[in-house]
C-alpha cells in the first residue's frame, strides 16, 4: 500500500457528486416507502369500516381511558372527515402497512451479491425504477382488490431491499477510509428528509389533489422516481476508474487510499466467504448493534403519531408537523455526527473502533434514556415531550458514525453482502416491533406506552453494550485480500528479525 497518501478536496469532487445525488435518491425512496402510510389515512373509507366491524364503540372505550381523553374529544371534533372509497378492514390495511417489509427481507443478501457482480448502479437504478413502476399502478391495484396492493407493495419490498446494501458496495470502492462517516451519512440522511417531506406532501395531495386526491400521492412520487433515475444513470459510475466527470488527481487519491481493495477486484472477483463471516465475533457484534439501531427506529416511525394521539391527545392536523420536528433533529445529527467521526479519526484523537463505540453510545445511549423519560410525561407536558423526542431521536441519527459505516470498516470488499444480511435480521424488528405496540398498548394509556419505551430502552442499551464489547474497528481476517496477507507476513517476519537482533 502507497506509504502517502495526498487528499484532495471534497467540495466539488466526484465522490460528492456520488453523495448528493445519493442522497436525493434516499429521499425518493423513503418516499416511495411511506407514502402508503399516510395515503392509507384518506383511502379508506374509515366510518364505513367502523359500521362493519363495530370498531366506534372499540374507539369510544379507548378514548375514556386515554390520559388527554377531554383533549382528544375535544380536537376530534375539529378534524376533516375524509371519506375513502375503499372499504378495507382493519386487518387487510395491516397487511397492507406490512406486506414492504415481507418483500424486503427477502432481497438484502442477494442485493449485495448482485451489486458485487453487476454493479451498484445498475442494481440501484433498476430497483428504484422498479419500484417507480409499481407506485404509478398502485392506484389501479388498490382499486381492484386489496390482494392486488398487497402483492404491490410486497414486490416494491423486494425491489427496495437490494438497495442499501448496493449503495454499500459502491461506497466500499469510492469512499476514502477518513471520509466514509461523513460520505455515507450524507447519502442515507436523504432518507429521513424522505420521511419528512411525504407526510405534508401527501396531505396536501390528498386534500387538493388530481385524479380523486390519493390516487395523486402516488403519480406524483412515482413520476419523481422515475426522473431520478435519469439522473442516477447520467451523473454515476460504478467505480472512480469508469467515471467521466473524476479529475486525476480525485482519482489518484481514491485509488491510493483503497489501493488493497481495488488492486484485489481488479484482478479477479473473490468469493463471500460465508462460513467465515458467520463465525466471526465481531460480526455479529455488529448485526446486533444493527438491530437495536432499527429496533428504535421502526418503533418509532412507526408508533410516534400513535403515542402523540394516545397520550397527549394531539389532533392528526398537529401530528404532521409535530412528529417531523424530531427528523429534521435526525438528518442534523446524521452529518453533524458524520463530520465529527472523521475529525476524530483525522486528527488521531480516537482510533476507528473507539469512534464508532461513542457514536452508539451517544445515538442509541441517549435514544434510550430520552424515550424512557417521554413515556414520563403526560397531558400538559406537550413540549417536554416534542424536546425529549426530539433529542432521541435526532442524537440517533449519529449511529450511521457506527454500526453502519462498521461494515465497510471490517469487510470492505464484501459490505454489500455483510449488509444484505444484516438488514435481513433486523427486518425482523419492522416486522415485529409494530405488533408488539399493537399487543401492549389496547386503550393506549400512558402506563401501557411507558412499558413500551421501556422494552425499547432495554433493546437499545443491549445492542450498544454488545456492540462496544465485540465489535472490530479493522479488517478482519477472512476479508484480507491475499496481497494484505503477504504484507502482513512480511511485516510479522521483520517485526521478529528485528527483535531477534536486537541485544
């Protein structure tokens, strides 16, 4: 490996270009993601549905026993009533809110497998536009048959979930090591600006929209998607050699710093070793750091609103604004943290592992303590709780300093297959973390949400102790290239003659 290496400046280069562009596509595919969450609300037709199931006097008992119940009655009464067309049950638009992470668990390995082999752009470009497609039909599905939807979103899962572990896998050839935290953050930060902006977006679209309103949500999200990806495919490459926009010396310094990495893909593609990854201490470190890291989020992304309406008896028009504060907190924190991490690095105050172990303490640590105390607070307490929610979940954000650029940290040549499987063991939590909500908060109280907080506090504080405990900051030896491994021999052998020779 080149002894020096000269860095050049990260305003205006390629590998920026790749972040921004990046970045914007996070934000289409949140988009793409949850926008059904909040379509759902002025599809159906939710007094139709009561009638059916007998839920109204289910929803008159819950709001007696809610801790804001006079609030909540009193601002139910100024809401819009959206009368839906679709008549689905409760359960079949349960189905529909789940069947995204049923598809996407079953793609994360074989995405990364795919990036590895055919590219990350491709892989990339395809799957959102896939998913593009699928939105823009949504309306027509949703009209014939609620299996229709169904099957729509669980194939749209199954495009997304080959995605992230794609962008890992460019990242693990166009991320110079003392810039990977700040390079990946700002790529996935678009994905809470994505989260954020759908909720009014499709608000207004719902209300004031073509095509009957909802229909709407979705022709315009997928139509965005799909200029994306003319813009993905016109300003990306694969890798800093193919790309026609890198000056030499970007390209130089890239190469220099990934010189092992790239030198060992250029001569022939190495097989996962499998076997080796799934004994290794460390990875699984890291895949249960993962997990508590998604475990928080799903609760949250999902559950939020929930908690809002049940305890504190806010009002839906309040919630979309509300519950975006916290993840605009996120998306700060995500670059704020990013930016610190490699200044850490940069100027030898902490070594890689010690880095990514402060940044989960700090992001998960704090997520925990922050919810726990929410789950405190009652009617009356409105702000103390958008401030406790805010700081938990925005300081969350500084976690993709640590678990999630950790893969590209201990296996850069396999992060996109090593992140495939991690993500598919924590879409366990996205599928089990909302109906465990569900299960233990029937009247909504506030005693039952505390319990809530305090099993997610509990997971949160596990997956960071492991994390910090086993977790590896250096390549780990399965994912050495041979030309590493020489090196290292070599190095070992003078390191002995040298100590041998001396008195």
């Amino acid at each position: 490996m080149t002894a020096e290496v000269q860095a050049t400046a990260l305003l205006g280069s390629a590998r920026l270009n790749l972040a921004l562009v990046g970045f914007l596509g996070c934000v289409v595919i949140y988009a793409l993601r949850t926008d059904v969450s909040v379509a759902i609300v002025c599809m159906v037709n939710s007094t139709a549905v009561d009638m059916i199931t007998g839920a109204g006097d289910i929803n008159v008992t819950k709001k007696a026993t809610a801790t804001c119940s006079v609030q909540s009655e009193t601002k139910s009464t100024e809401k819009d009533t959206v009368m839906g067309e679709l008549v689905w049950k409760k359960d079949e638009q349960g189905y529909v809110l789940s069947a995204f992470f049923w598809g996407y668990i079953c793609s994360q390995i074989i995405g990364g497998y795919l990036a590895g082999r055919y590219g990350g752009r491709l892989v990339i470009g395809i799957t959102v536009l896939g998913s593009a497609i699928l939105t823009l039909i949504s309306p027509l599905a949703a009209t014939t048959s609620v299996f229709a939807f169904i099957v729509a979103r669980a194939l749209m899962g199954f495009m997304q979930g080959a995605i992230f572990p794609a962008f890992h896998t460019m990242w693990s050839v166009w991320a110079p090591p003392l810039e990977r935290s700040l390079l990946t953050g700002l790529t996935y930060a678009g994905a809470q600006i994505g989260n954020t902006a759908v909720m009014p977006l499709s608000g207004l679209l719902c209300k004031y929209g073509f095509a009957g309103g909802w229909p709407s949500i979705f022709y315009v999200i997928g139509t965005v998607a799909v200029l994306w990806c003319l813009l993905w495919f016109f300003f990306v490459s694969d890798r800093p050699s193919q790309s026609k926009r890198i000056s030499k010396k970007e390209l130089n310094y890239i190469e220099n710093s990934l010189a092992d990495i790239l030198a060992s893909d250029s001569k022939k593609k190495r097989a996962v070793p499998w076997l080796a990854i799934f004994k290794s201490v460390p990875v699984w470190a890291l895949f249960c750091g993962h997990f508590a890291g998604d475990w928080g989020a799903y609760i949250m992304a999902t559950s939020l609103p929930l908690f809002m309406n049940d305890v504190l008896g806010l009002d839906f028009a309040s919630l979309g604004f509300l519950t975006a504060i916290p993840y605009i907190a996120y998306f700060v924190f995500i670059n704020l943290g990013g930016f610190i991490a490699d200044k850490l690095q940069n100027a030898n105050i902490l070594s890689t592992i010690s880095t990514r172990r402060l940044a989960m303490i700090v992001a998960l640590g704090s997520q925990a303590i922050f919810l726990i105390a929410s789950g405190h607070c009652g009617c009356g307490q409105e702000t103390l709780v958008i401030i406790f929610l805010t700081l938990g979940i925005g300081l969350s954000g500084v976690q993709y300093a640590g678990f999630v650029v950790n893969y590209l940290d201990i296996a850069p040549t396999f992060a996109g297959p090593l992140l495939g499987i991690g993500n598919t063991i924590t879409c366990i939590a996205g599928i089990i973390g909302p109906l465990m909500v569900g299960k233990l908060t029937p009247t909504g109280s506030q005693q039952e949400w505390q319990l809530v907080f305090w099993i997610t506090g509990g997971v949160l504080l596990a997956g960071t102790t492991i994390f910090c405990l086993f977790a590896k900051g250096e390549v780990q030896p399965w994912a050495l290239s041979d030309i590493d491994k020489e090196e290292n021999c070599e190095l070992e052998k003078k390191t002995l003659n040298s100590s041998e020779s001396s008195p």
